[in-house]
C-alpha cells in the first residue's frame, strides 16, 4: 500500500496502464509522480466546472460552457482572468487496485497559474478513482502572468496509490520573515500588467521585470488582498527515501490566504545524498478578502507523508532539477538580471 516509485510508473506505461498520443518520454517519469503534458487545443470556458457521476467531460463542452476553442499548436496566449480546458496527452486504463491524484508543478505554482486536473464522470478535482480508463483534461486560470502555452508544455503532474491514504506522520510548515541570505530579502511579491511569460522559455526572463523583491525588518509582512507572494519556509524540509508528501492547509478556517499550489515533494528531496542539503519549502502565497498579518515563524501549512511501495530507483534531485538545495526561489523560468 502507498505511492508508486518511478519503476512502477514505467511498468504502467509498458502495461499499457497509461498511454499516451505521442510517446512518453523518459524525463516525465519522476521518483514517485508523472509529469502530464498539454495537448494541441485549449476551450475558452465560461465557468469552471465538474462533470458530475453522469457526464464525460466532451459531453459537457457545449455552447452553454465553451465560448471558443483555440489552436495551441503553433503556441497561443492564455490571458489572466480567463478559464481554460486543455485535453492532456496522456490516458488511463488503471487497475481496480490502483487510484491517483494530481498537484500543480512547482514552476506553475510559482507562476500563479492555478490548474487543476479532471477526469470523465469526476465529482471533485484532482482525485481519479481506482480503476478509471479514459482521458484527463486540465482546467488552467492564469491569475498574474499570461502566459503562452504549446502543446507538450508540463504544467501539472500525477501520483499513483494503491490502497487508501495512509499518513504517516506530519511536518508543520512556518514562515521565514528573517531571511535566508545575507541581502535582507525575505520573499517576492508580482507585478501586476508584466509581459508575457513563454512557458517554453527557461531562464529567459529577467525576474525584477515581474517581481519586486520584499523585506520585513520586524519579521512581519502584511498580506495585500489578491496580492501574489514566494515566501520560503523557515524549516528546512526533507523526505525520506521510502516516502513521499503533500503540502496541505495548516488551518483552512484561517480563511485570509492560501499557502500554496504545488504541493508535492518526492522522496529525496532535501537529503544531502541527493544534493538536497538546507532544502526549504517554497510557498506560493495570495492574500484573500482583507490585508492580513503574517509573523516570523507563523505556521501556515503541514507536509503529510505515505509510505511508498517500494525505494524509487532514483531519488528527486539527482539527476537534476532547478529546486533541490533550493532557498528562496522563484519559477525556472526567472533569472536575476541588473
């Protein structure tokens, strides 16, 4: 019982348990979740929705929901404000033992770029019941950055888990209003109306374009209302190789903002044989309703771990990526540039 590793998810795609329109590629598969890609249209939607027990989701894109369909082939921008459905690439046939869900990625959830995956006949979002075979389609709502997307982009990715949840113990997740570096920067708050973000485009935009950086010399912060905010985690955090977590709400009766997006962690992230010594949490923070206080050390979230159903072959980090050893750090998709 608990989360697949890597060599699971691979014997899923040879099963034939999990497909695709064009073949998955090998760095989608990561320690103990898939990277899901976007396919070649978008819907400009209405609203937001959930098909319900009854309906597919093709049954549901009429003309009461969709107002236009868009061509993503040769790259299209997905405006701030809107709603959008994009079919992914990629299809279940899944045992009756074996269930999912699906997080944002860290990059999206950087962006501000609320996603949310769902499934044919699904109730709730993100969750895909044991034994279902069909498609997978994202719901995506830009809220700062517009961003120009193409089909393959990964926005979203998925865990597989046989058996129940099974939380093992839990990690409260605080606030760093201190300071991780020497240079008094304790988060990032976006600038509204910057340009465009390419999805595509790794490192090729100069982050003081679209972020100001923040100080708290008292160790406070006010929150403005709808304001976007990366904050780090004062603890450092690190996941056990035979487990896997899921950030979650520390309190959701808080009710002044939302603490993160992307919630999870594979296991290997933050461990020093991963390279992932002084990992922190990186949290996506908006602001609701009324400008609210935050304080140095203020809990706002909790890490639950499961159990995996066997060692990954492979931990998070060692072959790369842009966030383990990470401080405070925005999207890949940033760098510093006088």
């Amino acid at each position: 019982m608990g989360i697949l590793p890597k060599q699971d998810i691979d014997a899923l795609i040879e099963s034939d348990a999990l497909s695709a329109r064009t073949p998955i590629e090998a760095t989608q598969v990561q320690p103990a979740s898939l990277d899901l890609r976007l396919g070649d249209v978008a819907y400009r939607l209405r609203a937001s929705f959930l098909p319900g027990r009854e309906r597919s989701i093709s049954q549901c894109l009429d003309d009461q929901l969709v107002m236009h369909k868009i061509d993503l082939s040769g790259g299209a921008v997905l405006e701030t404000g809107c709603v959008y459905l994009v079919p992914l690439q990629e299809v279940l046939n899944l045992p009756d033992d074996l269930s999912a869900s699906a997080n944002p990625k860290s990059s999206t959830g950087r962006l501000d770029v609320f996603t949310r995956v769902i499934a044919d006949n699904a109730q709730q979002f993100e969750a895909i019941p044991a034994g279902y075979s069909g498609p997978l389609y994202v719901e995506i709502a830009p809220r700062t950055f517009s961003v120009l997307a193409r089909p393959g982009d990964k926005l979203v990715q998925i865990r597989f888990r046989r058996g129940d949840v099974q939380v093992l113990n839990t990690q409260t997740v605080s606030i760093d209003l201190k300071g991780i570096d020497d240079d008094g920067i304790i988060g990032w708050r976006a600038r509204r109306h910057s340009g465009l973000v390419d999805l595509s485009n790794i490192g090729g935009h100069n982050a003081l374009e679209y972020w100001e950086p923040l100080t708290a010399p008292k160790g406070i912060l006010i929150l403005d209302p709808d304001e976007f905010y990366i904050l780090a985690s004062k603890e450092s955090v690190q996941i056990p190789n035979d487990q896997a977590a899921e950030m979650a709400p520390i309190a959701p009766e808080i009710g002044e903002f939302r603490a993160h997006y992307a919630g999870f962690f594979d296991p290997g992230f933050g461990l020093s044989e991963a390279g992932g010594s002084g990992s922190r949490a990186v949290l996506e923070v908006r602001g609701r309703d009324v400008p609210f206080m935050l304080r140095h050390g203020q809990a706002v979230a909790k890490l639950e771990f499961e159990p995996m159903t066997a060692l990954p072959e492979n931990l998070y980090g060692q072959n790369g990526s842009h966030y383990q050893a990470q401080g405070l750090r925005l999207s890949k998709h940033f760098k510093l540039r006088k």
